[in-house]
C-alpha cells in the first residue's frame, strides 16, 4: 500500500490509449504495407495524429493524405486533416488464421509403469502437475503418429527433405562433342582480315 501512496504521481504514457481509428478501418483505408508501418495516435478536433516508423514514412504519407482522408471519412471517421510524426511503430496485432490455431488433444491415460514412477514424488502438486503433463503429452504423440499413418505418400515426400543429387556418370551418346574433332570435319573458320 505504501509503494501506491508513494507512486501516485506516475501517469501512464499516451501510448497506451486505444487507438482513436479501429485497426481494421485503419488497414482497409491506408492498406496493409502502410498499416504496418504507421498507426494513428490520437484524433483532436478532426486532426488525426498518425506515427510513422521514419522520416521517409512521414514525407511519403504526407503526400497521400487526400486519399487517405476519402478512405476514412468513407469508413464514418470524422477527420478533417492528418498530421504525421516520427516514432516507434509496433506491427499491427493480426487475428489468428486458422492455420495458427491449434485443438489440444485429449490427455490419454498413463501406462501403469509410468504412473508408479509419478507415484514416488513427494510433493503432491508436483506429481498432478508431472500426471497432467505426461498425459497431455502423449495425447499429442498419439496424435502425430495418426496423422503420419493416414497422410497420403505424395504429402510426406513434398514434406521431407530430399537430398541433394550425387553427379551422373554420361552415358556414351550423351557425351559432348571432343572440339578439336568437331572443328577438323567443318570447314575452316574464317578470321577477321582473311579473305
């Protein structure tokens, strides 16, 4: 309590108030490349402030501000100007593509030797936690091992690293030309200054 009495002077620092435009009308307006690289701070009396991840980001957004402006305002954000400033962008939260997310597999139960072996340790919320973790583990060992089974044989050679091809030995009507033989039965080259 004595460290909150003492602290109360602290405030927070700006960044870490939402965002006065919504990210997903920010990205659409502006479009992903310039999202990742510019974020709107605050809006103050239909001035938007935006930071820029550089000068350059600044200058090149500043230039784009008409359109950029139509994209808002045709989203229903009240904004009559933007002013753009140098600072630290962070790249912009994305939602979870299906592909990131993940089901947990049903914990599977232990085998008797296993579960003695967890038997001997003292602490008994050491030994739930130890129970909890091998069974979740093997649930996810069961789960790989079945995917590999019923995963088509083309879907396993795109997946699995080839190794790199030793030389091939030539086979004889394959084999280049020797030059020097090519060259006799052709007829003389011609040379610059020979007629």
């Amino acid at each position: 309590m004595a460290v909150l009495a003492r602290e109360q002077g602290i405030t927070p620092p700006s960044d870490t108030s939402r965002s006065p435009v919504p990210a997903r009308d920010w990205e659409a307006a502006v479009g992903s490349r310039i999202a990742a690289r510019a974020r709107p701070v605050k809006l103050e009396r239909g001035v938007l402030h935006v930071r820029a991840a550089s000068s350059t980001w600044a200058q090149e957004l500043s230039m784009l501000c008409e359109p950029i402006l139509a994209q808002l305002k045709a989203r229903g954000i009240a904004v009559e100007s933007l002013r753009f400033r140098v600072g630290p962008v962070d790249p912009p939260e994305r939602a979870k593509t299906r592909g990131d997310v993940r089901t947990a597999p049903p914990a599977v139960k232990l085998p008797e030797a296993l579960a003695a072996q967890i038997e001997h340790v003292a602490d008994e919320a050491l030994r739930e936690a130890i129970r909890r973790a091998a069974a979740k583990n093997l649930g996810w060992q069961r789960m790989r091992a079945s995917r590999k089974r019923t995963a088509p044989p083309e879907a396993e050679t795109a997946t699995t690293t080839r190794a790199a091809r030793g030389p091939r030995p030539v086979a004889p009507e394959n084999a280049p030309q020797d030059r020097a033989g090519a060259q006799s039965s052709a007829a003389p080259r011609r040379t610059r200054g020979s007629t």
